[in-house]
C-alpha cells in the first residue's frame, strides 16, 4: 500500500546551527516523526509566493494536511488591534496557511490543525480569538513559559469524531497563551478542566479536527493515525 502524502506546514524563521545563522525553513522533527509512525510520508511546506497558486499545485499531490504549531495569528484577520501581549505576527505564515486550507477544503483533503493550527482553522473560518488566555483564568497553566509543555486533562464530547480517536478524558501536552473564542462551522469537542476550548471539529464524512494541544509531543499521537487512515 502507498505510504499517503501528508503535508506539513513550517516555520520560516531565522534560526541557527552549524555555521549558519540565517532564515531558515523548519519544523520541529516530532511532527514528521509522528507522521511516520502513523503510516504516513511528510512533506514540508514552507510560505511560497505566489500563495494561492502554489497552494494548489501542491495539494493537488497530497492526501492529509497539518496546519502546524507557531505564532500567534494577526488580529487583523479577525478585526482586532494586537494586545501587547500578542506575539510579532508572520504575515508570511498567515496568508500561506489560508490558502492552504482553501485549496485542501476545495479537494475535500482530510485536515489536523495543531495548536496554531486550531486557532488559523478558526479565524479562517470566520472566527475570533481570546489574544492572552492567563487574561481569562487568571494563571499561565496552559503556557508554562520556555520550550516546556504544561499537563492539562481534556475532556472530550461523547459521541464526537474525536472521541472515536481518542477515548475520554486524555492528559496532553500543552503551550499556548491564545485561544479559540468563536468557530463558525465548527463543533466544539474539548475542554480543560478550567472550561477552556481544547478541541473543535467539522461536521461530515471528511476528517477535520483541530486541537490547542500537541499530540505530536505525547502518547495522543492517534490523532495523526486517524488522519494518515483518512488520507489513505
């Protein structure tokens, strides 16, 4: 059987390593690496001009894509002046996510939003964000600060197509200071013991979840099983 194509997509940032110290085009290896375990083949996806015509060609040789973690969305896109708690946007990042997500939904292209990704998928869709969530519940809980996750149990909706993946209540992997407020076209389907959205999906045969957590980091990683199965 074909190992299915999932697409991932990437940071470009300025990072180094050897001798270099220069932009760069990256993504931490535990996304591809959960990829594989799951079946599948990842490809990298970096922004590429121009981003509504590449988009296309490159979904059009896909089965599964994956809006990836990152920074924090422009409040532009949903109609809001940045906090200052709100992070240096990636203009880049944003417009080649849309498009992405316009030309996988165009194919009916089975999708995984990641953190980021959760909150792109959203705004996308019409959507709003809560730009500093310590703002919400008063603690730093879901954003323990550094390149360390915070442990957070979710309790998932019965009878939603993630409970199918992931059983009950699951204790993931998390790092955000935003989150989702509004989801046009999405379910909710998780929450932190706190009330927080911790999960949302779409209506209908094809897959599309999305989750605030990091199941490539932990156990969870059934969720990108459940998409490389949709993909293939």
């Amino acid at each position: 059987m074909t190992r299915p194509l999932i697409g991932l997509s990437t940071y470009r940032e300025q990072a180094r390593w050897g001798v270099w110290d220069q932009p760069a085009d990256l993504l931490p290896s535990d996304y591809a690496l959960a990829v594989e375990a799951a079946g599948g083949t990842p490809v990298l996806l970096p922004p590429s001009l121009p981003y509504a015509e590449s988009a296309a060609a490159v979904v059009t040789r896909l089965d599964g894509l994956v809006i990836s973690g990152g920074a924090d969305v422009d409040p532009a896109r949903y109609g809001e002046d940045a906090l200052p708690t709100t992070f240096r946007p990636r203009p880049d990042r944003d417009a080649w996510e849309w498009a992405l997500l316009d030309a996988a939904y165009g194919r009916d292209l089975p999708v995984l939003g990641v953190c980021r990704g959760m909150q792109v998928m959203a705004v996308h869709a019409g959507g709003t964000l809560d730009q500093h969530v310590p703002d919400l519940i008063g603690t730093e809980t879901h954003d323990p600060g550094g390149d360390t996750f915070g442990d957070t149990t979710v309790r998932v909706a019965p009878g939603s197509r993630l409970e199918t993946v992931l059983g009950g209540a699951e204790p993931v992997a998390c790092h955000h200071h935003q989150s989702v407020r509004e989801h046009p076209g999405f379910t909710a389907v998780a929450w932190a013991d706190d009330g927080l959205l911790e999960a949302m999906e779409a209506p209908g045969d094809t897959l599309r979840i999305a989750v605030q957590w990091h199941p490539e980091v932990r156990a969870d990683r059934g969720l990108f099983k459940a998409l490389v199965e949709a993909a293939s």
